[in-house]
C-alpha cells in the first residue's frame, strides 16, 4: 500500500505522538501527581499497568479508525503508521496484552482487579459507540467528553484505590485534571477539522457550532479555576497539582492563538508536551527533599 502523495513527511518530533507514546507519558506524571494530592502512593505495577493500558486503547482506537479509511482519506502521520503496520501492531499489542495480564494477576489486589475491569469495560462501550453503533449520530457524546473523563479516571485510580488516600484532595484534582483533558483534546478536534471531517470522524468543533469559541474559552477558565484551587487554604494537597494544571491550560490557551502561524501537526505535538508540566514539580520537589 502506497504512502498519499499529499501526506506530508513525518519529522523525528511528531515519532511520540504516532507511536502513541505521548498519552501514556502524560498519564505517568498526572498518576503521580494525583497520587501526591490524595496522599497516597502508587507502586511500580501501578505505574507499569496504567502506562501499557492507555498505549493500548489509543493504539487500539487509530487500528479500529484505519478499517474503516481507505488509503486517499488518510490525513495524518499517526493514522498512517497504523494502516501500515496493522500486523506489527497487532502482534506488539498481544504481548503487551499478555505481559500486563500476569502483572495484573501477581500483584493487584482483588479490588483493584474488579475496579480494573470495570474501567476497561467503559472504555470497550466507548471504543464500540464511538466507532461502530453510534459513529454516524449527531447525539453522541462528544467524544472528548468520554476521552477526558476515561483519561482523568483511570490516572486517578491507583491512587484512590490505596487505603490511606485522601478522597477530597484526589477527587478535587482529578476533576481539574478531566477539564485539562477536555480543553486538549477540544483544542486538537478544533484544529483538525479538515481532517475529522476526511476521515469520517465527528467531533465538538464538528457537532456543535459553539464548540471552536467554547474550547479557546475553556483554556482560560482552566487557568482561573486552577490558580482558584492553588489559592484556596482548605485544599492543601491539592495545590501543587492546581498550578500544574494552570500552568497547562495558560500554555494550551498560547499554543491556540500560535496555531495558525507553526500549524497543526506541531500544535498537536505540542498540545500533549504542555501536559507535562507536574515533571518541572516533581523534579523540583524531589531536589528540594
């Protein structure tokens, strides 16, 4: 199968982002910081399970995508590589499958495994409305509405599931957490539209004329419900990971308005990268102790 000859080259930065490997570093950083707001800790199959599950459901959502694009709709990098190596990706996903079931299996607890579970199957309802039953529907959720929930969930729940876990500090956080998750993702589908709307894919910009405005807003209002939180006496465990979050809505909101001029495929590199920002505080954290 030919390469589109109007699909542009990948640069070496865009490589996370079609192996699907920015997610799962953006779920690693946030799973510690909300393990730190909940006073709790997490342990390395914690850290291991949570990383592999999220590469798996975004792999597992571009494979599914590309059964259903022929070769001229393709519009993206990412989408490509899984059309290309929709073999390779199979057989990589089975024994990253495989590995983390023995991980699950030696060291969850029986809690754990059923909450697991739980989560993987609203994921599977997610991944069947969203590509199959309901994909055509102009009343589905949209889908960065299910993709921040998921997300902000299943970084929280190692964290929440430990016993001496402070639910206010954790809950609180993860919310924000979410609506950080929803401003991205919102952002990247109002950047894309052209190529949601090659691929047959719908979206908030797509289903809902306000939904453009509605995710520049959003930016900003992450920034002021984060630096509200970060100032509140009452959420103490919460206030490193409240500047986290403003900090990354503030550099989403600047990353919109630079879109026009350094164009989509950086911005949505980029989008993921300011995400990241719970690193500069740990590592600070971490140099201070």
């Amino acid at each position: 199968m030919s390469i589109p000859a109007d699909l542009p080259p990948a640069r070496w930065w865009q490589w996370p982002t079609i192996l699907s490997l920015d997610a799962p570093a953006v779920a690693l950083v946030w799973q510690e910081e909300l393990a730190r707001a909940g006073l709790s800790q997490v342990q390395w199959y914690h850290r291991f399970l949570l990383a592999v599950s999220v590469w798996l459901i975004y792999a597992a959502d571009r494979w599914i995508e590309g059964l259903r694009l022929h070769p001229g709709q393709v519009r993206t990098r990412r989408h490509w590589f899984y059309i290309h190596h929709r073999r390779t990706v199979v057989v990589t996903g089975g024994l990253v499958l495989s590995t983390a079931g023995l991980v699950a299996v030696f060291c969850l607890s029986s809690v754990e495994w059923l909450t697991g579970l739980f989560v993987a199957l609203l994921v599977a309802v997610y991944l069947l409305s969203h590509q199959h039953l309901h994909r055509d529907s102009p009343w589905r959720p949209p889908k960065e509405t299910c993709v921040a929930v998921l997300f902000a969930t299943g970084c929280a729940l190692a964290p929440a599931l430990q016993p001496q876990a402070h639910m206010g500090g954790l809950a609180g956080l993860a919310t924000l957490f979410a609506l950080l998750c929803f401003t991205n993702c919102a952002l990247i589908a109002s950047w894309e539209e052209a190529i949601d709307r090659s691929h047959g894919q719908t979206s908030l910009a797509l289903q809902f004329s306000f939904g453009r405005q509605l995710s520049r807003h959003l930016a900003w209002l992450g920034v002021g419900l984060g630096v509200a939180a970060a100032i509140t006496p009452i959420i103490g465990p919460v206030r490193e990971g409240a500047v986290c979050m403003a900090v990354s809505s503030g550099l989403l909101g600047l990353l919109d308005l630079a879109q026009p001029k350094i164009g989509d495929r950086a911005a949505r590199v980029l989008a993921d990268v300011v995400l990241l920002t719970p690193v500069v505080a740990l590592l600070v954290v971490g140099q201070l102790s």
